[in-house]
C-alpha cells in the first residue's frame, strides 16, 4: 500500500501525535510491506487560498506556483491518506488548514446532491484512497476537544475514514511516561496491523488508544505543577 503521510505538526519528526501514527504505521508493516512518504507539511511552501476558484475552473491550475501541485500529485498516486497532527484551537495547525484548503483544485465549480448535502463535482479521481486521521492533544480527556477536528475531517472525506484522537498526548514525549506510553503505543501498533488486515479497527480497540492513560485529574495536576 502506498501511505502518504501528512505531518501538521511543526515540531516535524519530534511531534508528540507522531509517535502515535509511527506505531500504527509499524503495525501495518507488521502485516504487510508497506510504501510509506511522510511529508513535514511545515517545511513545504504552500501559500494560502485566495478564493478566487480559477483552478476549479481551468482544470485544476492554481494561481500560486508553489509546493502544493507535487503534494497534491503524490495524494492521488496513494492509497492511503493519513493526517498527522497536535489539536490547535480545536482544529488544524494553520500549515496543514493552507494545504487543507489549496485541495479546492481536486474539485470544480459543478454541485451535486449527495445525501442531504451538496459538494462539488470532482476534476480528480480519487475514489481509490482511503483516509485517516490520527490527532493528539494535551487536555486529561477528549469531551469537547477534538469535535470540531474530527467533523471538519468526515465532511472533507465522507467515505472511507478511520479517525483516531488521543488525549495527554504529550506523555509520548515525556521519558518518565513510558510506564504508561509503551503500552499504549502497543495498542495503536495493533490497530495498524488490523487495518493494515481488514481495513477497520476492532471498536473497542479503538475505543481503549482514544482514553486516558492516566486518571484525568492526576494528569492535570501533573501539568499544572510544570507550568
């Protein structure tokens, strides 16, 4: 499976939510070879919508010559789309919004009605990726985080989503944690060879990597004694 790896993240490789998607990535690998391309979005010039929508109509040219028409070349060569990235104001970091939002030349002007909605026919075929989102952040708990994140993410990619959201993700970062860390990275590592497998993540599976690892409150504390 060829796996394009967006990493919103600007701490690049030392991201917190990295060490997340690193070991689901190692499940996958487990069961099968994989081609994995991870791109630090960060260090990639892409400059920001104007919404002037020329690309939706001229076949998909944009106005900005910058990184996005070879990024946007390697999501359609993949199978897999992963978004990796730390929760910002309960969305996207600002660089992987740009890349999010300079997508538009996938599309064209052209609706369509699909279920009770409408979107835009598209310029693309991209009806053979699947799509993942693996996001991490710092709160004890996932109430009233990451719901913003992960709407925005199935109204992008309605079909064939998998999304994964861990909080007191920056335990992965902290040596002391690993009492904790390791085994939960266990977890994601076995959700990747499922997927990698069947495609799915067994619910309940899912359902231990998205909660806590410590109590809610003794790892508020711990944050609030470091600040």
């Amino acid at each position: 499976m060829k796996i394009l790896v967006l990493n919103g993240s600007p701490k690049r490789e030392k991201s917190d939510t990295m060490h997340i998607t690193r070991a689901f990535l190692d499940g996958m690998k487990e069961a099968a070879p994989q081609e994995v391309h991870i791109v630090n979005i960060i260090d990639k010039q892409i400059e920001y919508c104007t919404g002037c929508f020329t690309c939706k109509r001229n076949g998909g040219e944009c106005i900005h010559n910058d990184d996005i028409r070879e990024l946007l070349g390697k999501l359609l060569a993949s199978d897999l789309l992963l978004f990796s990235y730390p929760l910002y104001c309960y969305g996207m970091p600002a660089p992987m919004k740009a890349f999010a939002d300079r997508t538009m030349p996938l599309s064209s002007m052209a609706m369509k009605k699909q279920d009770d909605r409408y979107v835009h026919v598209g310029q693309a075929d991209f009806s053979h990726l699947r799509y993942m989102m693996i996001c991490g952040c710092g709160f004890p708990n996932s109430n009233l985080n990451f719901e913003p994140a992960v709407m925005q993410f199935k109204l992008m990619f309605p079909n064939n989503h998998t999304i994964i959201t861990v909080p007191e993700n920056p335990m992965f970062n902290a040596p002391e944690a690993t009492a904790v860390t390791v085994p939960r990275l266990e977890l994601v590592k076995l959700a990747g060879k499922q997927y990698a497998e069947t495609g799915k993540i067994d619910d309940d599976l899912l359902a231990e990597i998205c909660s806590p690892m410590i109590p809610e409150d003794v790892y508020a504390t711990i944050c609030n004694e470091k600040k």
